[in-house]
C-alpha cells in the first residue's frame, strides 16, 4: 500500500476506536447490545423478537443466523467485543474498496468513504458491513471462476441473512456468463446459512424463530423509513409502497435491457447503483443506512467523467450530511423541522442515483461531450 492509503487504514482505524469510545462509554450502545443479546437468546430457545428490558430496548429484527454468527462477540467483555465489532465494519469497508480501486481512484473514494462513515455512521451498526459485502460480491464476480461465484453467493447471503435487501446485489451477476450457475450456488448458499442456527437450538424452535421473524418484517415493510418513499408521503402519495417500488426496480434494471456493451467503468457505476438504490427505496431505512448510499455515491464520482455538475452534486450533498446527522441525533429538540435536512439528504442521493442511472445509459450530455472531444482528438492525431 502506498503512504497515502496507509494514512487511511490508520483513519479507518481511529473512527473505530473513536466510536467505541462514544457508544460504549458516553452513551449506551444500544444497537449493539441487541446483536450481542441476540446469540444468548438464541441459544436459550427465547423468542429473539420479542421484548427484552433486562438486555436492551427495542426489538431485534435480523436473522436467527446474524444471531449466531453473533457469538464470538457476546461471550468476549462489553468493551472488548465492541471495538473488535467496530473495527471489523470499518476496516471490511476500507478493504472492499482498496479491492475496488487502484491508483487515484483509491485513494479518492477512501477519502469520500471514511468522511462518509464519520459524519453519518454511529451506534455500532451493521450497516458499514453490509455495505462491504456488497462491494466485496462485485470483486468477487469479477473473477468470472466457480470460485468468485462462491465468494459473492457467501459475501451476497451473509448480507441477506442480517437485513433482506443485500439480495438486491445478486443482480450484479446479470448480464455475466454463467449467470445461471451463479444463482444456483446462491440458492445452495442461502439454504446452507438459514440452516447454520442448528448448531445452536433444535429445529423446531429454529422454525418458530423464522415464523416470528417474517411477522415483524412483515410489520416493517408499511414503514416509509428515511427514504424516498417518505419523500413521496410528504407530497401526498398515500397509496403502498409496492408501486413505487416496482418502478424504482424498472429503473435500476433498464440499463441490462438497453445497454450491450458492458466495460469495467459501466459495471462500477452499476455496482454504485445498487448501493444507492438499497437505501432510497427502503421502508426501514434510517439516517446511519445512507452509508449504503454514500458509499455508492463515491464510487459513482470517482468513475464517471468528472464535472462542474458532479462537483456540485457531492458538494451538496456533503454539506447536507452534518445538518442532517444532528437533526437526527437532536432527539426532537428540531420538533417539526427536523426531517427537512434529513430528507434534503434524501433528495440528494435520489438526483445523483438518476444521474448514475444515466450515466450507465450513456445519455449523460458530459458524458458524450467527453466522448466526442475524444473522438475529435483522436482524428486530429490520425490526420496529423
């Protein structure tokens, strides 16, 4: 690694540690008693979904499997297992995008990303993880073998067995050979994990767990979260969220329909897609989720053709980040006033994911402006 990528390890390194110290000593890190909860009730046959005031507040909603893979975390001590937790989020994200990226690329989109993490990442959540592996899913298909194929089905199931929407990522395998082959290990490995708490509890307690599971996701999926889906709410539309999400995946699906040719960068920007569209169109999303969204918006701006425009869009959106971080955070004291930063974030990401979709397309003017100076340059040589 070069001095500069070094200095970001380092980065990644200190946001970990510095948001141990904030959840676990100046706050109660709530999220992450409930993921270290999780193994312990797992493990007594307890219902993982139901209310535990003695361990936590609120409710658990991943997986009977997240519950287990939760182990090594809930027998180590509080303070321990929580900066292990936190460096395990950041420093999987750094390497998905050291893995991603090279050269400059790199270096940029490490600095967009752990500015990302530290203005809206906090509480210990999973969601830098996720987003991870994700990414990791992408380089993994990249190699084209039965083992990236591997890779990505486990990297795409461990996401999809904490919260659902990381199987949206199972898409970027479309349009690749042997695609087919690919959903069948993604099949076999999504089996293999829902199974894996029978290591832990008898499976007939595993089967309640899974029925108590689809019944609060099926609760949450009315929910608008912090999305584009509230977005909507507040302009009038009060009808189910199916329909506008069955249009944002025609959306984000078109570019396999229209577009043939498909390079390294065309796939980057639709691997950035993915990440921001698993954010917008999320019932439960919230404030710490947009870094799905911000992440993807890095690898958007480091590989599209750069703009005064694309400029502008980051710019915007990253002075939008902090108002909207302490809105949320102020625990009412905004009253009224504070989903308005929060869903200017919204409107940011939303406008730069349609651009990213018409950047895929080729229809963006910058794009083919780029192109034909291109063009023109090159005929100017040939003629010389």
């Amino acid at each position: 690694m070069t001095r500069t990528t070094w200095l970001l390890f380092f980065v990644f390194v200190a946001t970990a540690v510095i948001a141990s110290y904030f959840c676990g000593f100046s706050q109660q890190c709530n999220n992450f008693a409930i993921y270290r909860s999780a193994f312990i009730n797992l493990e007594a046959g307890s219902n993982l979904y139901g209310q535990h005031p003695g361990a936590h507040w609120d409710l658990y909603k991943y997986s009977p499997t997240f519950a287990l893979l939760m182990a090594p975390f809930a027998v180590l001590p509080f303070a321990t297992s929580l900066l292990l937790w936190n460096l395990l989020n950041g420093l999987m994200l750094f390497a998905a995008i050291h893995l991603l990226f090279d050269g400059k690329q790199r270096a940029v989109a490490l600095v967009l990303v752990v500015v990302a993490m530290i203005v809206s990442t906090d509480g210990s959540q999973v969601n830098p993880l996720l987003a991870a592996l994700i990414i990791l899913a992408f380089v993994a298909l990249e190699r084209g073998d039965v083992r990236g194929h591997v890779l990505a089905a486990l990297a795409i199931g461990l996401g999809t067995v904490t919260k659902i929407f990381p199987i949206a990522a199972a898409i970027l395998a479309l349009r690749r050979r042997s695609s087919m082959r690919f959903v069948a290990i993604l099949g076999a490995m999504l089996v293999a994990l829902l199974a894996l708490p029978l290591l832990a509890t008898a499976g007939g307690t595993l089967a309640r767990q899974y029925r108590w599971w689809f019944a609060i996701l099926n609760h949450d999926v009315r929910a608008t979260g912090v999305s584009l889906l509230e977005t909507l709410t507040w302009m009038g539309y009060r009808r189910s969220n199916a329909l506008p999400e069955l249009l944002a995946l025609f959306v984000l699906l078109a570019p396999l329909a229209f577009v043939r040719e498909w390079d390294l960068s065309r796939r980057r920007l639709f691997l950035s897609s993915v990440l921001m569209y698993v954010v917008l169109f999320n019932p439960q999303a919230e404030r710490p989720s947009f870094i799905f969204a911000l992440t993807g918006i890095a690898i958007w701006f480091v590989t599209a053709p750069r703009s005064p425009m694309r400029i502008a869009f980051v710019v915007a959106t990253g002075l939008v980040l902090p108002m909207a971080m302490t809105a949320d955070i102020s625990e009412g004291a905004l009253g009224g006033w504070k989903h308005l930063p929060l869903q200017a974030l919204v409107v940011c990401c939303a406008s730069i994911w349609i651009l990213t979709q018409l950047d895929i397309l080729r229809l963006s003017p910058r794009w083919v402006a780029v192109e034909t100076v291109d063009v023109a340059r090159t005929a100017e040589v040939e003629l010389a």
